[in-house]
C-alpha cells in the first residue's frame, strides 16, 4: 500500500512498528529506485512533515506493516516536553542523510562492484538478527532484483557480480537471499 505519494506532503512522522516501508524515488518513465527499506524501529517522512514541503520519496509497503503516526500535537510534545527526543531525532535525520550522502556518491564516482557491496552493507545493516550458521557465515534475505534496485544495477550485472564475489569467497547464494562471510 502507498503510506504517501513523491510530491505529497507528509501529515505526520511515520514509525514502523511491524513490517517493512520501501522509500523510493520515481522517475517520469515510471522507473522505481528503492534507496532504503524501513523497519521496525525507524522513523520516515520527517523532512516533508517537519517543513511543510512535498516529500521527495514516495513510502510504499512491502508487507503488512503496523505504523506509528504523530501528528501535528503529538510532535510538538515529543519535541517541546520530552527530554531527549529532539536529539535523538536529529541523530536519525544526521544518519538518514549521511546514508543518502554515500548513495549520491556511489551513483555518481563509484563502480558497479562498490555499489553492489554497498547495497550489501546497506542491508547488513537493516537486518540486524539475520541468522548465522555454524561458521558464521550470515543469512541476507534479499532476491537478486532488490539488489539490482538498491545499487542501481541491472538484475544480470548483480547475478554476475555475485558469482564473482562466490568464486572470491566472500558469499554464497542462496533462494531469495545470499549468506555473506564472517
């Protein structure tokens, strides 16, 4: 389900509580960019709703999703009256803009092979209690098409990529996922 529209300004700060939130951009042509997907814990449309402006992104669930919504009351509280949260709130925006800080950069000086190992990072990092097997080898659920869309690579250049990174020994691939190495 779309939470909110590219354009459209934001009515509220948006938290998951279950489920997962797609933030993307769309072109013109109809083409889709996943930059992030949101997880339990995460807060998203706060640049749309705290400003006032059109989101730049648009929020689309991936699954059924639970989300938090503040609205105007709400964060005028949590900001004015609970002690702490304006700065943890900056904290996240200063995260969320230093991870499309290394996106812009990625899309724009780095290789496919930088760019699909970021991706990787990236969903490392939204994937915190991804098993582990014996060896330590750790479970990324993730299908070769998402990853093409988080780096920006065709599904193909990915497919060969991770190949490459399996004769390397730096992965296995598996059905919907890929086990990366300790």
């Amino acid at each position: 389900a779309v939470v909110f529209a590219q354009g459209q300004v934001t009515p509220a700060l948006l938290g998951v509580v279950s489920g997962a939130v797609e933030i993307r951009l769309g072109t013109v042509d109809g083409a889709v960019s996943v930059v992030e997907v949101t997880g339990p814990g995460r807060l998203f449309g706060l640049a749309s709703f705290a400003s006032g402006l059109p989101s730049t992104y648009e929020a689309v669930t991936r699954a059924p999703t639970r989300l938090l919504c503040f609205g105007p009351d709400a964060y005028r509280i949590l900001m004015d009256e609970v002690p702490g949260f304006a700065r943890a709130l900056m904290a996240e925006f200063a995260c969320r803009h230093a991870t499309a800080m290394r996106l812009l950069t990625a899309a724009r000086h780095q290789g496919a092979m930088e760019r699909l190992t970021l991706a990787l990072a990236r969903l490392s990092g939204e994937q915190p209690d991804a098993p582990h097997d014996d060896q330590g080898w750790r479970h990324l659920r993730v299908t070769q098409s998402e990853l093409a869309e988080l780096a920006g690579l065709t599904r193909q250049t990915v497919n060969d990529m991770l190949r490459a990174l399996a004769v390397q020994g730096r992965l296995r691939t598996a059905y919907r996922g890929v086990w990366l190495a300790p």
